[in-house]
C-alpha cells in the first residue's frame, strides 16, 4: 500500500511511506526493509517516524469494530520525509491510513 499523508497550513504534516502487508503465524510484527534509506536530516528522527507509522498500523489493524483478529507482517518498502512536514504524528497518521486501505482491499469494511 502506498500512502501520502500531506496537509498544508501552519502546522504541516507531511509523510508518505509503501508498506506490504502479509499474514502471520500470529500477532503483529512490522520491519523495515532491508537497505530502506530515506533522504532526510537529521537521519536520527527516521527510526522514531518509522515507529509510529508502525504503531499507527498496528492501532487501525486492532480496532474492534472490524470484527476480525489480524495477524499481520507489514514490511515497510519505502518513506518518504520532508523538514518542514515530517513528523512523528504525520508518520503515525500514514501508517493508519495505509492499514485502512489493506483492510478496504481485504473487503473488510471501514469503521
């Protein structure tokens, strides 16, 4: 699933990531693919931004009102990240937004 998060105005938001998503034995269980690099500064920020768009997947995949238990592997295939947008609660908002559409391809409805 590729997504685009990206709002303009005082406060920008900006983060776009591709994420494959795969059944697992059980649980969650989120990567980054190997050789992933992301043409950003400070480079330190990039394994907090790629945590929460994990922890936001992991957040939309766990709602109770899809009525299903997930079992998923999302490997994260690419990010993309700018200074004046990019953020942890950009990245969060991306991984929820593209385990949104995974489900919506599963036929699983939106809550």
């Amino acid at each position: 699933m590729r997504v685009l998060h990206q709002k303009q105005n005082c406060a920008p938001r900006f983060a776009e990531i591709e994420v494959d998503f795969e059944p697992a034995a059980e649980g969650f269980v989120f990567e980054v693919a190997r050789g992933l690099t992301v043409a950003y500064e400070p480079a330190e920020d990039l394994p907090r931004f790629f945590a929460a768009a994990a922890a936001g997947i992991q957040e939309h995949l766990g709602l109770p009102e899809h009525g299903v238990v997930t079992a998923t592997r999302a490997v994260l295939r690419r990010a993309r990240a700018d200074t004046f947008g990019s953020h942890e609660p950009a990245f969060k908002i991306a991984g929820y937004l593209a385990a949104r559409k995974a489900l919506e391809r599963t036929g699983v409805p939106r809550p």
